[in-house]
C-alpha cells in the first residue's frame, strides 16, 4: 500500500488552520496557499480552502471584511492594537462563530450567539452573544430582543456609548471604565461594577429597568427608565465626620445610667474614639459600657465594662482598635456607674466628645 507522503505533509502544514493576510497572503486555492508560510490575501479563497480541508479555524491578520455569512468559524488575532488590524463583520451571519484577540467593527447579524474574548469592541452593531476581557472603544449596539453577557469587560480609550435598546437581558460582570447608557427602551440591564466604574444613563433610555451593583459612580437620571441603584455608593452615601457630646452628669453609685442616648440615629455610625472627664471627687472608679438601645444588650468592650485608670484616664482620649459600627435599627446608649455606691450628687461624669463617622 502506498503511503501518500505530500497528502500528510500538507495536513502537517495546514494544522487545522487557515491563515489569511490581508498585506502579505496572496490570491488563490492551491497548495501552499492558505499555510502560515504562505498566507491567503482573499477571504473567498480563505473559505474554499477551510471547506477543502474541512476546517474552520482561521487565522487573521491585516484587515478582513467579512463578504458572506460565516456560521461556526473560529477567527484567531495577534491581539494587534493597530487599527489596520480590524475584522468588520459588514452586516454578516456569524451565529456561534468565536472571535478571539482581535480588533471587531461593523454590524453583527445572524439569530444565533457569537463570542468574543480579548477582543477591542471599535464601533459594533447588533451586538449579540457574550464577551470575555474585551475592551469597547466608542461604542456598542445590543441586538434587539436577545439576552447578551460580558464578563471582565472595560471601556479602552475614555467614555464609550452603549445603545442598549430593548435587550431580554443584557448582563454586565465587573464591568471597569467609563460608560454612557443609551437608548433603552425595554428589557433589563444589569451591572456588576468593579472598582472604578463611572456610569451616566442618559435621557434617551425611556423605559425598561436599569440594576446597578458594586463600586459604581452613577450620574444621570435617564427619561423613564426605572434605575435601581444599589451600588456602593448610593447605599453608603455621604461620610460626614462629628461628634457626640454631654455635660457633666450625675452618677447614681453602682447602678448604670444613660450618659448618651442614641435611640433614634438617623444614618448608621461608626463609633471612634472616646473621651470621658471625672469631676467631683469620686470615692470610687468611673465605668463605662456601650450597649444597644433596642435590647439594652452590651456592644463594648469585650468584657463586662471599662474601668477608670485601667481602660482609660479621665479627659484623655481613647481610640478604638477598630470603629464600632451600629445601624439604624438597633441604635446605642454609653452607660456609666461607680464602683462605689456611695457616689452621687456632684459626683459628675462628662462625655467631652464621641467621635464618629455617620455613613449616608
């Protein structure tokens, strides 16, 4: 039996790929052509030889535009950042076919998903499928009516305009940059944002719902769109540094008394530092608790109280190792008694300041 020597040295060649060059293939069908020695210039050419080798795997480099439907190829880049570089898909069908590190532009069509990873998004229209760790450089268009995915997804080169129309769902995961949100008009968008993620919705998104998560910075109020902001931001809102004060108090010997009484906060604080004054000639010890003001349970310290020269000296401040953080819901009261029960009238505690930090 003969063995076909040049028909396995040309599989070895091709390796289930085709390259396509658009600056130094050339034209044609014939054997070398097609090879990563010697590339093919025509995207034709390129097609007749992947059906030759029943192969639909491409390579790319140069510019391609795309002249018929490509269902089911693969289409592998240089990751080139050269805009010379640049695969426009011209309006085609490219449902399930995966693009992989290179630059895209043009109109996508076809029912069927596409994907991109590491890919730069220029200027795409009827986008539909998922990106992987692709940058957007001036703007994306959502296919109507389909659900799409990007994951680790990032606006390249400043601000990019992303029309999102009327998407059965549109999903954005640790999306980073800067982004407008155009044109909605149904559907559902949601963002995951990383940090670092500046977001505008704009007027013309007149309906549908906008979710927003994560560490976003969010402008723009859209034109009847519902936005759901729940990123960090707007939960936390506005940090605002204060402090809490009370004038010189009676104690009432070994029973606790309310020396602050934060029952109805406002905003959720986060307790820093304390700084009590002694006054009056005590026989005993001052103690202090903080405890919350809906159950009266202890919050600090991580024992029973805090004792008067031991855990801290009169009018010197005391820094907590880390803030006591309280919500709204539950509130707080300092507390404070003598060890001796004997102490009373004119035997005053003063809280010189509680320094906090209300959150929102």
């Amino acid at each position: 039996m003969a063995i076909d020597k040049e028909g396995q040295l040309k599989r070895i060649d091709i390796d289930g790929v085709i390259y396509f060059d658009s600056v130094l293939g050339i034209a044609g069908t014939t054997y070398p052509i097609g090879t990563r020695e010697l590339p093919s210039n025509t995207i034709a050419d390129v097609i007749t030889l992947c059906a030759l080798h029943n192969i639909r795997h491409i390579n790319v480099r140069g510019a391609l535009t795309l002249g018929v439907a490509m269902t089911a190829y693969r289409f592998d880049g240089y990751k080139h950042l050269d805009i010379a570089h640049l695969i426009d898909l011209n309006g085609q069908d490219v449902s399930v076919s995966s693009f992989h590190r290179l630059i895209i532009t043009g109109a996508q069509a076809g029912a069927g998903l596409a994907s991109y990873d590491d890919c730069m998004l220029l200027t795409v229209t009827g986008f539909n499928g998922v990106a992987t760790l692709c940058g957007f450089i001036t703007s994306l268009t959502l296919n109507a009516a389909t659900s799409s995915g990007f994951i680790n997804c990032f606006s390249y080169l400043g601000p990019c305009t992303i029309n999102l129309g009327n998407p059965t769902l549109a999903n954005f995961v640790n999306l980073t940059g800067s982004f407008t949100l155009a044109n909605q008009t149904a559907g559902v968008t949601n963002i995951w944002a990383a940090n670092g993620c500046e977001i505008t919705i704009a007027a013309s998104c007149t309906g549908g719902i906008i979710n927003i998560y994560g560490n976003a910075r969010v402008t723009g109020a859209g034109g009847g769109v519902t936005i759901n902001n729940y990123s960090l931001q707007a939960t936390l809102g506005l940090t605002t540094y204060t402090a809490h004060s009370v004038g010189a108090t009676d104690v009432n010997g070994t029973t606790w008394e309310d020396l602050l009484d934060m029952s109805a906060l406002t905003k959720p604080e986060e307790i820093w530092s304390i700084t009590l004054t002694v006054a009056g000639g005590w026989a005993g010890l001052c103690k202090y608790r903080i405890v919350r003001a809906d159950t009266s349970a202890k919050i600090f310290p991580f024992g029973a109280e805090c004792i008067e020269n031991t855990d801290f000296v009169s009018g010197v401040p005391v820094n907590f190792p880390a803030p006591i953080v309280v919500p709204v819901a539950v509130g707080y009261k300092i507390q404070f008694r003598s060890t001796n029960a004997g102490d009373g009238a004119g035997k005053t505690c003063a809280l010189t300041e509680l320094a906090v930090i209300e959150r929102g």
